[in-house]
C-alpha cells in the first residue's frame, strides 16, 4: 500500500471526506469524522492487505458495520491506492459506485453495509471460516455504540464466544450520539464492560483519536476469546462546530460552512 504517515492520512481524509459530502450534499460527516482516524491506523499499521491483490485468501478482512460513514473508508482507500482518488468526486453521484453506504463494489470493500447490525454477524462468519481452512488471518470489524440496539449483534457476539473465535476484533465506535439524540436516551446499552465479558470477551477501552494507544491496543496479543474494544470517540472530531453535534448526523455543510471547514482542516 501507499506509504504514508498516520497523522497525515487522518488529516488527507478529513478533507476528502468534506469535499464528497458538500459536492454530494449528503449526509453523515459526523459519523465519518468520528471514526476516521480508527480506520486509518487500522490500514497504515494494522491490516495484512495489499491494492494489487484484494482477493489473496490470507489477507486480513476489515469490515465497516455502520456503512453510513463509508466516506472515511471511501477516502482511506483512495489515499491508500485501492483505487484512484479522483473517483471520490462522483461520492453519492447517480451511476456512481461511490455510493452513500458502503457498497462491495468499491474496490477494497468486503461487504455492502449500512443496514445496522449486519456487520458483525458477517465478520464472525469470516472468522469462523478462517478457523476452518486453518488460515492465521484476522477479522477486523468495526461497529456505533448505537448499532449495539440491534439483536443480532448479541447473538453473533454468543456464537463468536462459543466457538472461541480469537482471530475477531470489534471495535465500537463510541461516541455516544446516534440519529436523534444521546446513547442513553435512544436506549441505553450501558455499562458495557460488565456486559461484555459477561458474554465471554477480551474488552479494553481505548481513545479513539490517538494512533499511538489504538495502535498498541490492536497489536495486542489475543487470548483465546474474541477482543472487543471500546473505542472513545468525539462525533464530528476535527472540526470543533460539529463536535459532539447531533445535527450533523445528517446536516451536510452549506458554502460558507464548506469553505470555514476546509480552513479549519488544513490548520490541523
């Protein structure tokens, strides 16, 4: 993949990630800024996977559950040479592969999500079939806070336990906002460490804004459990009038807004 410091990707996403929602005018920046810089570690430091050869068998799997950031994938794979850059421009576009969830027609994208609560019954399914064919890769998925309302996350996380499948990693990004207003007041899913390994999982809580600690936390070595990781983010990092802003869960900028932001970005 293209060599590129961390810091750097995160801030060249950023404002890939601004120009695809403005020029599309479409939704869903705030969700993509919370979680960029999770997905960039994941593909500078993390992941075994190469743009020449997406479907090699041993690579690693990444799986983006809540598709409707798929911007700040969209924007690391471009950067990372999965495809060209200048596709970005046609984000949300009729006829465009680019679409507003994350669609596997993208090169790079290992499955069509958006639809909550689907990504991670799809990536213990892929850890399971890697035990089975005794290949050593790993499963990467990475999942919002509010996404844990949906049952059948519960369910897979059961099975994941049961079969001690310790080649999966699920990552929640947890910025404690969804679609209209706070974790708690949707419907409240705390405390969650209690209820993690209560269900038989390695947890550890991590910021989710510094490279260095979401580095270390994924290099960790595995026990023989799957690993959840509370990921503490802020929606809409990066620019401080969408920070922890509900609004923009589905607000795209306006032209003043636009031009502001790209000036607050390249300040970084």
């Amino acid at each position: 993949m293209l060599k590129i410091s961390t810091p750097l990707l995160a801030k060249q996403s950023r404002l890939e990630i601004l120009k695809m929602i403005y020029n599309s005018q479409s939704a869903h920046i705030g969700s993509a800024f919370s979680c960029i810089d999770i997905i960039c570690v994941i593909y500078n430091d993390i992941l075994n996977i190469s743009p020449k050869n997406i479907k090699f068998k041993k690579r690693d799997i990444f799986i983006l559950s809540k598709g409707h950031a798929c911007s700040a994938l969209y924007a690391v794979l471009a950067l990372k040479g999965f495809f060209p850059k200048n596709k970005l421009k046609t984000y949300g576009k009729d006829f465009s592969y680019l679409m507003s969830h994350a669609s596997h027609h993208v090169p790079g994208v290992e499955f069509s999500s958006g639809s909550l609560g689907h990504g991670l019954p799809f990536g213990v399914g892929n850890a399971l079939a890697l035990k089975i064919k005794k290949i050593n890769s790993r499963v990467y998925v990475l999942m919002s806070d509010g996404e844990l309302n949906e049952g059948s996350n519960w369910e897979a996380i059961m099975f994941a336990s049961h079969h001690k499948l310790n080649n999966l990693t699920f990552i929640i990004d947890n910025n404690n906002l969804q679609s209209l207003t706070t974790i708690k007041d949707t419907l409240n899913i705390y405390p969650l460490e209690s209820k993690f390994r209560s269900f038989g999982l390695d947890y550890e809580s991590v910021n989710g804004h510094d490279y260095r600690s979401l580095k270390r936390v994924l290099k960790k070595k595995h026990p023989k459990k799957p690993r959840v990781i509370i990921a503490k983010t802020i929606k809409g990092k990066g620019i401080k009038k969408m920070e922890n802003k509900v609004i923009w869960h589905y607000k795209p900028p306006s032209k003043t807004e636009f031009n502001d932001f790209l000036a607050e970005l390249n300040n970084l």
